[in-house]
C-alpha cells in the first residue's frame, strides 16, 4: 500500500502533500502501541516486572531506569501492539495489576501532535504559545524577539550542538552598567518532553507582556538577568518531531555500538555513571564515555562555569511527574542550605496549587523521585549555584509526554507562579 502511495505521489501533487503531512505522522509508527501502567504489589512482582521489561524491551516512561521499579510503585511503559499481546496475559498470569493508560498510541500522537491546527498560527507575527513548536520554528521566534525586543533580549549562541546546530541562549533583562545577579533556565534537555519548551517559550512572553504592568515582574527584569535556553537537546528535539517523538537522549553516534545518543541528565561530571545511570548505550540513561562528552552538556557546563559568581539560581524544566526536586539527585543527604531551599520549594508549590489546584510534590531527588548521579541540577548546586531545582511538569501519567496542547497554558500559568515565587525569593535575603 505504502509503494502504491509512493507511485502515485510522482504524478499527482496532492498525493505529494499527503506524503509531506505523513512525514509528521512518523509513517504510522505507533499504530497499536499501547501505554501500560503496572502496579508490583510485592517484591516478586517487582522482581518479575523488572525481567519482563529488559526481555521485552519496552520503553520506559515512569521511573526513569529499571533498576528504580520496585514494590507499590508505579511503572509506565509503552509497548508495540505484537509484544503488548504477549505481555499482557504474562502480567495477568503473574498476578500483577495493570490498566491501560493509553490504548493507542499513534491516535494519541496524530491528536497531540499541533498538526490539526492551522499552520499558519505557528507564523510570526501573531505566534502562538498554546501549540507545539518546532525547533526552526522556535529558533526563528528567538531571532524575532532579539530583533523586536532589543531593549530586554539579547540572543547568542554557546556553541554547537553533535550535528552542528547552534546552541542558543536568551539573556532576558534590562541592560545595566551595576552588576546584576542571574537565574539560569533551560529546558529540553529530554527531547520527548515537549512541554518544558513550551514553558521556557511562556516564561519569555510573559515576562515581556507584563513588563510595563506587573510590578514585581518588573522588579525581576530590572534587577535580574535570565539566561534562557529554550531547547538544550537541540538535536534530540529535532529528531522527536522528525523520526521518534519519544527519543530522550541526545543524538551523538557511539565507536562501538549501533545505538545512538546519550542521557544528556546522566552526563554531568558529579558523581558520573553511578547509580542510577547506565554503562550500556542502548539504554535511555546511558551516562557517555565521559563526563561532559556531549557538546551540548559542555558548552552549558562551560557557560555555567563561567557565569557561576553571578548566577544564583539553576532552573532545569523536565516532564513528567509534577514535583519540585533540589538536590542532591546522587545520594540522600541533606544540602548546606536547606532551610532556604527548602522554604523557596515549599512556597512556589503553594502558589502553584493556588492556580488551578494542581498539587506538586517536592523535596530532595533522591528520596522524592529516585537517585540519580551525573544531573545537571546536582552539578550545578555543586558548582556554587546555591538554588539549584529540577521541576518535573504535568501530568501524572494520563496522557504522560502526550499533554495535549490544550493544556499548555494551564499548565505554564500555573508554573509561572512558581517561577516567580523562587526568583522573588533569591532578591530577598534567606535567613
Ligand atoms: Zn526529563
């Protein structure tokens, strides 16, 4: 059927835009593909759990590597039509409690997906904030605002990425001779979690809509830089809208292995490719050959680095989960200056449920998601950051990476509080 189309598409134009749309649609890809949540209730379970998901190969959406399932927990997987037929009756044999998050996975793609919007929306002028972006596309909204906002943005690039993309960053905030303390923020270092993006996007626009109206976000601006990369796994975003929608790691080629990519969260030279991290490539939380091997994770480690007197805050945006994590993600112990972390956390969780209702859990990594060595987030409280926090954005699973896009400006309202909430909390003095 699919050579028929091809024919076709060589005499009749229509046939060609029908390939192009297809192109977006990763060629049916997920056709019968289902998202399973399972619930191990006893450590043979979890045990039986664990083996089934390495033999089958499945991708892991919640926790984040198989070493982390274990009694009580839930786990996410998404699994093809043909192995779902297997491990379903296995699951049920072993007694373990499943549902079914999703039934099918490509419908739930071709839904979330932005393509039944209008193309047009994505032009600029008049961009919008409540649909997905593309990586030209938000490059291109990056380029407008350092032409139209000159005053408050400034563009650069920090290097380049495995395939040659530039890496780049935003510095939000009005110009000054006084040296002015910064707020870091990045977002996508995992490709498949499109929301986080989406939210670096919503933070630029709301800063400078409210700028002259909002007088505590004015404040933020005259007093404070932000440095904002919308998109840090620059190749890996690309390749989710283009091949895989549910690639996590970077795209970067191994000597040895046919696998490609590295977990661009496991790559930090903090405790590197411990627990929580993989050695093995094929896998989604390989650590690299070494710290920093990706040039996407070197150039930030670089920028970073260099800016660490003036930068005071560290803000990394993942999905999904809906927590507020601060270190350590490595081990379970607590930070020098918990108590001003911890009240920082405890506020902006407050002022996000006060929003829509919409409950965060927070606390350090380690004991509130799961340990994990080599993040970002740990390495940069290590680096003399003293505010380091990874926020884990909607939902809980119901639609997982999937969140439709009518719930973007919900969900970026609701984090923009809390945003705020930690940013007011660096200019006052913690005591
Ligand atoms: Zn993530």
């Amino acid at each position: 059927m699919r050579k028929l189309h091809r024919k076709v598409a060589a005499f009749l134009p229509f046939w060609l835009l029908f390939e192009q749309a297809a192109s977006y649609l990763y060629d049916n890809r997920y056709a019968g593909d289902k998202v399973i949540r399972a619930v191990p209730d006893n450590e043979a379970a979890a045990k039986t759990l664990k083996n089934l998901t390495q033999q089958f190969k499945v991708d892991l959406w919640q926790p984040g590597s198989v070493s982390y399932i274990s009694k009580g927990a839930f786990v996410d997987v998404r699994v093809s039509r043909n192995t779902s037929q297997i491990l379903l009756p296995y699951l049920q044999q072993a007694n373990i409690q499943y549902t079914v998050l999703i039934s099918d996975l490509q419908k739930a793609v071709e839904k979330q997906s932005g393509l039944k919007s209008s193309r047009n929306r994505r032009s600029l002028p008049g961009y919008s904030y409540e649909i997905y972006h593309s990586l030209e596309e938000i490059q291109s909204w990056m380029y407008h605002l350092n032409k139209s906002h000159s005053d408050l943005v400034h563009m650069f690039s920090i290097g380049k990425s495995y395939e040659g993309r530039p890496l780049f960053v935003l510095k939000l905030g009005r110009r000054s001779q006084v040296y002015k303390k910064a707020v870091w923020m990045d977002c996508g270092i995992h490709a498949r979690e499109w929301i986080g993006p989406a939210f670096c996007q919503w933070f630029v626009k709301e800063a400078l809509q409210t700028y002259q109206t909002d007088p505590a976000m004015r404040r933020m601006l005259n007093q404070l830089y932000f440095y904002i990369m919308p998109i840090l796994n620059v190749d890996g975003y690309h390749f989710s809208w283009t091949h895989d929608r549910f690639w996590r790691k970077t795209r970067s080629k191994n000597s040895r292995f046919r696998c490609y990519g590295v977990d661009a969260n496991r790559n930090w030279k903090v405790k590197w490719c411990d627990e929580g991290a993989s050695i093995h490539p094929c896998d989604d939380t390989y650590c690299g050959p070494f710290p920093e091997s990706e040039p996407e994770v070197k150039a930030v480690a670089h920028f970073l680095r260099k800016h660490r007197k003036q930068i005071k805050a560290y803000l990394s945006f993942h999905a999904y989960a809906q927590m507020l994590l601060y270190p350590y993600s490595y081990k379970y112990a607590t930070i020098p200056n918990f108590s001003c972390v911890e009240s920082a956390a405890f506020n902006a969780v407050n002022a996000l449920q006060s929003v829509y209702g919409i409950r965060y859990r927070y606390g350090p990594a380690s004991s509130t998601l799961y340990v994990s060595s080599g993040s970002s987030m740990d390495w940069a409280y290590k680096n003399g950051i003293p505010y380091a926090f990874a926020f884990e954005l909607r939902d809980t699973g119901h639609f997982g990476f999937l969140l439709p896009e009518n719930l973007i400006k919900p969900t970026c309202t609701e984090t923009m509080l809390a945003v705020k909430n930690i940013t007011m909390h660096l200019l006052k003095k913690c005591h």
